[in-house]
C-alpha cells in the first residue's frame, strides 16, 4: 500500500490524480477515498496513516518534524520512501530550509528503509504568486536578476513521484535531479507571460534588500530565507538541465510555455 503525504499541497494533488485511489495524510478534511487526518507535528496521528503501508511518498514543509514521520514508518516496517527534497539540499547552505532538507535526507539514509529522493529546482508554480501584481501594476518586481533558472512544472515532480511510486524497488538509492527542458529568466519569463495574455509585462529588478521588504509587507512566510534563494538564483543557482525526469518517466518535462497557457488560461 502508498501512503502520500503533502496530498493537499501542489505535488501531492497531483500526485493523487495520476496515483487514483490512494491512502493520504492529511491535517484537514478533504474528500479523499482513503485520508487519515494527521499531522507530522503531533507524532501519535501516524500510526493509524503508516499501518500496512510499503511505500511513503513523504511530500511536505522543510521541517524536523518529517524525521519523526521517517522513525514512525521505520517502526511500521515501511520499505521504501520516496522523498521530495530540494536541488540544494547540502548541510552548510546558506538558506535554513535547505539545512533542514539535508538533516532530512541523511536521517532518511541512515534509516536502513529503501529511498529514492527526488531533487527538484525552482518550480514554475512560485511564478503565480506574482499574478496579482502583474494584473494590478503591469509588471513585477524581483531580485531573480538574469540568473537563468532550470525551473520544473511541480506537475512533472508529481508525475516522477508517482512513476517510482508504482515499482519503487528499481529506483532504490537513487536521487534524482529534476529540471524543465531550458534555462530561462525573469525576464524570459515576463516575455512569455505577455505572449500568453497579450499584454506586456515589465520586469522591475530590485535589489534583495528590497525584494525581503515587499514580501514582508505582503506577509509572505519565510520572506527573508526566499530573498536569499532569489540572490542565489540571481548568481546562478539554478542554472542546470537534468535528463533524470526523461530517464525516470520515459516522458518530457514541460516548458514554462505549456505551464503559462495552462495556468493562466485554466
Ligand atoms: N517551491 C519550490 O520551488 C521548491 C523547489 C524545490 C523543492 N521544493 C520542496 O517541495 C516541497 C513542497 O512541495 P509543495 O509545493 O507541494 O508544497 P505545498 O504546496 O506547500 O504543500 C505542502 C503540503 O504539506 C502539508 N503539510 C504542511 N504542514 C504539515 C504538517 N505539519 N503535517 C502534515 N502535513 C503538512 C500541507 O497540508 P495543508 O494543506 O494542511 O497545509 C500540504 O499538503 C517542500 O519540501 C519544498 O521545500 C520546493
């Protein structure tokens, strides 16, 4: 049996969609077939989601907590997690949720369970968030600079995670790197975004000072830890392809094209 974590967030529901019936864990009611309410932060909701489960697609927030998600499954004879991490998951990064993925993963390691980690770059989804601004002002405002960006559509994370989901066993110690077909910038992206709508779209840079002030006047969560990842990704961060969605799904990623029209049209 899979159990899937996150089944409410941007990789999960799709995960749940090309999965079908599958048990979830979810912290509030949501209509599916087989969900257990819980939560990582209250460890005595996971027994009742992790009984009888061979495979944990552990999907959720860079937190310590999904290290007591990972002890509970041991303890449940879990075989084999299939984890979403991130691309820059290393123990001295600069950004604390990227620290907090890479305890994580080496928790998962030492576990003695199977795993397969899948290391995704910047997802095409974090563009929508700019929707309002570029409807209200004709553009947006960003410290993403020209750093060229291997951005993924979350949906191809989903479709990798659910691939590996069906025959876990041949991808057993793997990590796999996961990217969209191009590098593409900002302003590529205000470009197709303007081609999509028939409007055009400014790209405004600002600095990362500034860009942390205006996610915090918005009250975006973590805005200090995302101003790092923009600089970041202004110095290239992001700037890397990977075969490894082609390799794992026999399929091809989609462009940030597909993902705009899709999304901005749907
Ligand atoms: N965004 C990027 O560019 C990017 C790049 C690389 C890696 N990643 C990684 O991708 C993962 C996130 O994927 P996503 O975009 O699908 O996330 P998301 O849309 O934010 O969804 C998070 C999911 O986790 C659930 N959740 C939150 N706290 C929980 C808790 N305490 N117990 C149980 N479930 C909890 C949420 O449930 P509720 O509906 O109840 O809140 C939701 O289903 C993260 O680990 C992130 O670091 C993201």
């Amino acid at each position: 049996m899979i159990l899937t974590t996150g089944a409410t967030g941007t990789i999960g529901r799709e995960v749940v969609r090309l999965l079908g019936p599958v048990r979830t864990l979810v912290r509030s009611p949501s209509g599916g077939p087989d969900e257990v309410i819980g939560d990582f932060d209250r460890p005595d909701t996971l027994d009742a989601a992790l009984r009888g489960v061979d495979t944990l697609l552990l999907i959720g927030p860079a937190a310590a907590s999904q290290i007591t998600v990972l002890d509970r499954a041991v303890a449940h004879g879990v075989r084999h997690v299939v984890r979403v991490t991130n691309h820059k998951a290393v123990a001295d990064s600069p950004v604390a949720r990227r620290r907090v993925h890479a305890r994580i993963d080496a928790h998962l390691k030492a576990s003695g369970m199977e795993y397969t980690l899948l290391a995704p770059n910047f997802f095409m989804q974090n563009l929508l968030a700019l929707a309002p601004e570029i409807a209200a002002t004709g553009g947006f405002s960003s410290s993403a600079g020209d750093g060229r960006i291997g951005m993924i559509d979350a949906r191809d994370v989903a479709a990798t995670a659910a691939t590996i989901a069906k025959a876990p066993a041949e991808h057993a110690g793997r990590t796999y790197l996961l990217t969209g077909p191009e590098l593409v910038t900002f302003a590529d992206m205000a470009r197709e975004w303007a081609a999509v709508t028939g409007r055009p779209v400014e790209y405004r840079r600002i600095s990362a000072a500034e860009h942390q002030a205006v996610m915090e006047s918005k009250g975006v969560p973590e805005a200090g830890s995302n101003a790092q990842v923009f600089e970041l990704l202004a110095a290239g961060d992001g700037a890397w392809l990977s075969d490894d969605f082609a390799a794992v799904t026999r399929g091809s990623p989609r462009g940030l094209g597909t993902f705009l029209a899709d999304h901005l049209f749907s």
